[in-house]
C-alpha cells in the first residue's frame, strides 16, 4: 500500500475496521493532528509508526550485545531502571507488534530472550531474580508464552521448551499448593519466596496473572481444570473486597489483618488483566450470562476509570507524575489487552474499539520529543510531550498503535482451531516453590513442628546465604 494523502479520504478512512465505528469528531480529530510526525490514519500509516516505535523500544534493550544477558531490560535497581517482568512485557508488545504488522525482524530476538529467561525448570522462575521474584513477575512472562501460543508466534525448536509448555509450567506452579494457604481465605501471595519483602502481601495483579492464564489455557486447550481455578481466583478477588461491587480492582492488601486493610490504589493493568481473563471465560462458557455480566460490568468500569476523555490515564498516578518506573508501562497492556478481548467477545467492540482509537491517536500526538522529534512521553491526555521517556512509555504508545490493525487481524487460536504450540500438563511439576511444607514428617507431631520451623528456618539461611553469593 502505497503512503495515503496528508487528509484522510472517506476511501482511507473506511479501509480499516476500527473506522467504521468512528464517530465523525474522530476524523476531525484526524485532520487536525494530520501535520504531526506519527501518522495513524490508514493501515501503511500505522505499520511505519510502529516500526518506527517498534525500532526506539529496541534502544533500550541491550540484552542481544555482547557480555550482556539475553531477554532483561537494564536492571533491576540499582543496576538499572527496570525490573525482570518488564522484559517479558516487553517481548509481549512485540509479538502482538509481528501478529499486528507481520513485520518478523526481530522474530529471532524476541525467540532468543524469551527461551533464555526460562530457568532451569523452564516455569520462568530464572535463580538471577529469586530476591525480587513475586507471582506477578512470573506471570508477566508466562502470559506472553501464552500469547506466542495463541498467535502461532513460530515455535520454537523441538529440542527447546515450547510456548504453551512455558504457559502450563507457570500456571501449575502458581496451582501448586505450596502457594496457597489459607490466609484470607486463599488466594496468591505477591512474593513467591518467603523471604522476601511482599511475601505478607496478597495483591490483585498476582491473582490477575493467574486468573488471566488460567482462563486463557482453559479456552485454548477447552479444558475445565483450569477454569475452574480461574472461576475460584475471580470468586476469592471478589469476596475479600480486591474487586468491589463496581468493578473497581484495588492493588492488595496484608495477611496480617485477614486482607482487611486493603490499599485502595487503583492500576489499569489489573483492569486489563482481569477484562482478557473475563472474555476468555465468556468465550469458553460459550457465552455464560454470568460472565457476559462480569465482562460488560468490567469494560464500563475500566472506560471510566482509566480513560479520561477517551484518553488513556493512569489515575493513581498520572496527576501528579508519581509513576514508578512499572507503572509507566501500564498503558499498553490496557490498550493490547483490550483489543484481544475484542476479538474474544466480538460483542464488545462497539463499544472499545473507538475509544481506543481516540487514546491512541492522543498517544501519537504526544511524540515529539527529542532528540528526533518523534520521542514518546507517558501523558496522552494534553497533547503535548511531557519528558518522561522510557522503554515503558514507548511500548505503551507501541502497543496502542500496533493494536490498531485488529481488524485485518486473525482472532487467537486453540489447539483446535490452528494452534501447533506443543503443551504439557505436567510442566513445572518438581519445581521449586519455596513455600512448599517439606514432605513427610516421620516423628510425633511435636517433634513435627519443631522440624519444621528448623527447616524453614534452613531454608531461610539458604536463601539468604545464595542471595550474598549473588550480589
Ligand atoms: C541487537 O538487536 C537490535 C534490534 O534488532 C539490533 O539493532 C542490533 O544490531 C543488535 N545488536 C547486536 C550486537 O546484534
Ligand atoms: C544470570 O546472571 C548471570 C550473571 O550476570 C548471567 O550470565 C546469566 O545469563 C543470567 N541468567 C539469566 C537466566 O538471566
Ligand atoms: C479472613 O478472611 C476470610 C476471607 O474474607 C474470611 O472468610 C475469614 O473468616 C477471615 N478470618 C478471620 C479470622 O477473620
Ligand atoms: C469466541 O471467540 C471467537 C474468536 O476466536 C469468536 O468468533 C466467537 O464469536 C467468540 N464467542 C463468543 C461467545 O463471543
Ligand atoms: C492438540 O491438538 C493436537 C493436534 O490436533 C492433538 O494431537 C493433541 O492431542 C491436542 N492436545 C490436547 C491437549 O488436546
Ligand atoms: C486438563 O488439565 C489438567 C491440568 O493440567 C490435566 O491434569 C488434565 O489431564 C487435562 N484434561 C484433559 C482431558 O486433557
């Protein structure tokens, strides 16, 4: 296709899907923004945007030059800005951006850094971040496995671990019954070791994760165990008050007050997370009425919390620019994720897709930063650039962009409509969960407890004695 007039046509316009829900002020809008260096207004349009976005997330990562390590953006503090799960996020924006665009330029790259993070039990728990390492993180990188599934990213060799694999093996070990105990009446904690800082905390993105790819595998592979470990997880969200009665995901809460204390900050990648988990569910059930209700409740909640003016806002934060390095990343799992749902739950689209398309041509606006003058900021809504750059605030816009071509777009695969990624259901079994209790106590159950504690308490010296060893 070759490059469209500087004013969209009516032809241009109608070219793509999202068009034909437009409201006429959109195409107003497109007219005025039509001088900026970012263009989105026909589909060549947005594939050079976000190749040429797709080229300055890259900037960052240094993980393919030599003496560098595979698949990490820099960091984690105080080595550089970024933690572990980011990179897997970032892998993520770039396999939609090839399932979006099919340009496969960094195929191998993205393959590359995927396969290198999968430790040693392929489950995504590499040792390198165990001091940091909180379900979420894990989960990050396994809902991007998940997606390479879903989007029949190319498999990788037979001799290495396989995108779906990758995906059970995350969602077993969060299954495993060494991560769950009965403080505030179930649920995950956010930290995997016990030892770590967060162990006490059971938050709404770790269970997010969860229940994200339990839904997902349950559609993908049309098997119930899994649903019905995300039905549990939505249903424990729900009754301890992380998710309230209007849809509102608050960020977590500690087990020493029963989650009774819960931390009313509100983040849009839970939203995200729980809509493509919810529309996964809605699709499996067929349909269900209840989780049609959950999922349009879910949409309305999300397009007024975390959209202002059809613009993507990150409301605990954004005002007052008080976003941590994670939290500028937000944006781009809201507009990836919900795209996907609306392909999922086609129902919805009406409704997300203009708003997206408003959000994302605000995201573009934005980007006109130096030194090239198409630098991406964090804040969509004032039109200017606001000189908060990062690898999170340009996968956002990458992320927003890119999903523009949902249209032309196949919807994701099941193992039974076209998926060829190779799965496991024992994946991640003999993985280390660190809070497993040890296996059998052999002596009288006073003896027992004391065992135990001294075990724990080995285990504790053990991760505290690896963890001097690393730094
Ligand atoms: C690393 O990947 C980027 C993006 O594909 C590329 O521009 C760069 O040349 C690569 N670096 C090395 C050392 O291969
Ligand atoms: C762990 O860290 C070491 C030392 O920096 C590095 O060589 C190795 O590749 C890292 N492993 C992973 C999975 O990141
Ligand atoms: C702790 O919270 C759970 C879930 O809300 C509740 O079922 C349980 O009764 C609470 N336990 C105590 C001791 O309050
Ligand atoms: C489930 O997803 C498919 C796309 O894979 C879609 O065609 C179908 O309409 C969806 N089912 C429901 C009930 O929305
Ligand atoms: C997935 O599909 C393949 C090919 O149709 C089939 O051989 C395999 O048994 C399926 N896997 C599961 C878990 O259903
Ligand atoms: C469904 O998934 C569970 C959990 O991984 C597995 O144990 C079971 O064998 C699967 N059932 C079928 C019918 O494939």
């Amino acid at each position: 296709m070759s490059r469209m007039p500087t004013f969209p046509t009516a032809k241009t316009m109608a070219s793509s899907t999202l068009s034909r829900v437009l409201p006429m002020a959109l195409l107003l809008t497109g007219d005025i923004v039509s001088a900026q260096t970012y263009k989105i207004d026909s589909d060549s349009d947005i594939k050079s945007t976000a190749k040429s976005l797709a080229e300055n997330v890259l900037t960052y990562y240094h993980g393919n030059e030599s003496g560098q390590t595979p698949g990490i953006l820099p960091g984690p503090p105080p080595a550089g800005d970024y933690y572990w799960w980011e990179g897997g996020a970032l892998w993520g924006t770039l396999i939609d951006y090839w399932h979006y665009t099919g340009d496969d330029s960094y195929n191998d790259l993205i393959t590359q850094a995927m396969l290198w993070q999968v430790g040693p039990n392929k489950d995504y728990m590499p040792p390198n971040v165990t001091a940091s390492l909180g379900n979420d993180d894990q989960g990050f990188w396994g809902m991007s496995a998940m997606l390479a599934a879903e989007v029949n990213f190319p498999d990788p060799p037979s001799d290495q671990p396989q995108w779906l694999s990758l995906a059970q093996a995350v969602f077993n070990t969060q299954a495993d019954p060494g991560r769950h105990d009965d403080t505030c009446g179930g649920g995950l904690r956010w930290q995997i070791p016990f030892s770590n800082n967060g162990y006490d905390y059971k938050n709404s993105i770790a269970n997010g994760c969860f229940f994200n790819l339990g839904a997902r595998l349950a559609r993908y592979l049309d098997n119930q165990t899994y649903a019905d470990w995300a039905e549990k997880t939505w249903d424990w969200v729900t009754s301890v008050g992380l998710m309230d009665s209007d849809y509102r995901i608050y960020d977590g809460a500690h087990v020493e007050t029963n989650c009774t204390d819960i931390n009313k900050a509100q983040f849009s990648y839970n939203n995200a997370v729980y809509l493509l988990g919810a529309a996964h569910m809605y699709n499996y059930t067929n349909g269900d009425s209840k989780w049609e209700t959950r999922l349009n409740g879910l949409v309305d909640a999300t397009i007024r919390d975390f959209f202002k003016n059809n613009v993507a806002y990150e409301i605990s934060c954004e005002e007052h620019m008080t976003c941590t390095t994670d939290m500028l990343s937000f944006k781009g799992y809201l507009h990836r994720w919900m795209t996907t749902l609306t392909q999922i739950a086609p129902t919805t689209a009406t409704k997300i897709l203009p708003v997206l398309q408003k959000s994302a041509q605000a995201a573009v606006n934005q980007c006109t930063g130096p030194p090239d003058g198409k630098t991406c900021g964090f804040g969509w809504s004032s039109g200017t650039f606001d000189d908060s750059v990062g690898a999170g605030q340009t996968m956002n816009v990458l992320g927003a962009v890119s999903s523009l071509l949902v249209g032309s777009a196949k919807a994701p695969v099941t193992n039974s409509s076209g998926g060829t990624s190779a799965g496991n259901f024992n994946a991640g079994s003999g993985s280390n969960s660190f809070t497993n209790t040890p296996a059998p106590i052999t002596t009288g159950d006073k003896a027992g407890a004391g065992i135990l504690t001294a075990i724990v308490l080995a285990s504790a010296l053990g991760t505290f004695a690896w963890m001097s060893l690393g730094a």
